[in-house]
C-alpha cells in the first residue's frame, strides 16, 4: 500500500501542476498580475508564495527543516516578476524541487520524521500537508483564471453541462484500477 500511496501522491501533484500550466497558459501577463481587491494576491504573486514554499520545503527534505533560513516568505507576497517567462521559470524550478525530491522516496522513508519550523511530520504526513497547501493556492490561480478569461475560459475539468456525456462515457468503459489523472 506504501508504495501505491507514493506512485498516488505523485501523480497528485502532477495534477495539480497541470491545472496551474494550463491556467497560466490561457492568461495574458497583464492579467497574471491582476489583484481584485485590496489585500488580494494575483496570480503572480501565488505563483511567486508556491514558490518559496516548495524551494524551501522540499530543498534536502529528510535532513533539513522544511522552512530554511534563507526563505523570505513576507517577500513573496511582493509581485516582482517582470514577465510571463520569469514567473514559468519560477514555477518549473519549485515543481522540480519537489519531484526531485519525493520521487527518489521509498516505503521505508513514510515513518521518517522531518521538521517543519521544529513541528515533527512522518514523511507521509508533510507529504499530505504540503500537497493540501498547494492544491488550495492553485485552486486560487484556476478560479482568478476564469474570472479573468469569462466566457473565453478553456475548461480544466468537465464543463458546466457536459457531465451526462461525460459520465456515459465512462461508464461504456470497462472497469478498471487506474489514477483518474490516467485519463487527461
């Protein structure tokens, strides 16, 4: 089961990267830097908080505390990108930081206990701590992607309308065990 839970866990996150990728995608550079409302994040500056916390939770996750000295967490809530590469730049280097560091995991490393500003975790519950966290904040990209896009928004899931169609076709498949990402 271990093991299934990491192949599980992995597949996660690569998920929720992909709705980031395809909602970052979709919208102009100005728009990733639109704010709402007053004390708002854009998507800019979400990017730039997913960021700093994978650079800092995953970097040398088994040895080192998961919030490094040298993180600048208040920083990351300033938009200082200077553009749509920039920012994919980013994005790209914190999601590698993670897979390099949570696909070499085994079986054996799920009970190993990893520090967070001194708070202990077993590997498993970092791991779902962290993928909670990040699937919150792209949750926000999607929702400020759509609000942005309105009626030009490319859906990422099954479209307003379209789940009776969508279900007959699954349901006309055999069954099977597989990630529902398998699908995508």
């Amino acid at each position: 089961m271990e093991q299934s839970y990491l192949t599980s866990a992995i597949k996660q996150f690569e998920y929720y990267k992909s709705l980031g990728d395809k909602t970052i995608e979709q919208i102009p550079w100005e728009d990733l830097q639109k704010e709402f409302a007053e004390d708002s994040n854009s998507i800019s500056i979400i990017v730039k908080h997913i960021v700093g916390n994978m650079l800092s939770r995953w970097t040398n996750f088994l040895t080192e505390d998961g919030e490094k000295e040298w993180r600048k967490r208040d920083e990351e809530f300033l938009d200082t990108f200077t553009s749509k590469a920039e920012l994919l730049e980013a994005w790209n280097k914190g999601w590698n930081c993670l897979f390099e560091a949570i696909r070499p995991l085994a079986t054996r490393d799920l009970d190993k206990v990893i520090y967070i500003r001194n708070q202990g975790h077993s590997v498993t519950e970092a791991i779902n701590r962290q993928m909670m966290h990040y699937a919150y904040h792209v949750g926000q990209i999607v929702f400020i992607g759509k609000l942005v896009k309105g009626e030009k928004w490319k859906s990422l899931s099954i479209a307003k309308g379209k789940s009776k169609a969508y279900n007959k076709t699954k349901f006309n498949q055999d069954k099977s065990r597989r990630h529902f990402t398998d699908d995508l």
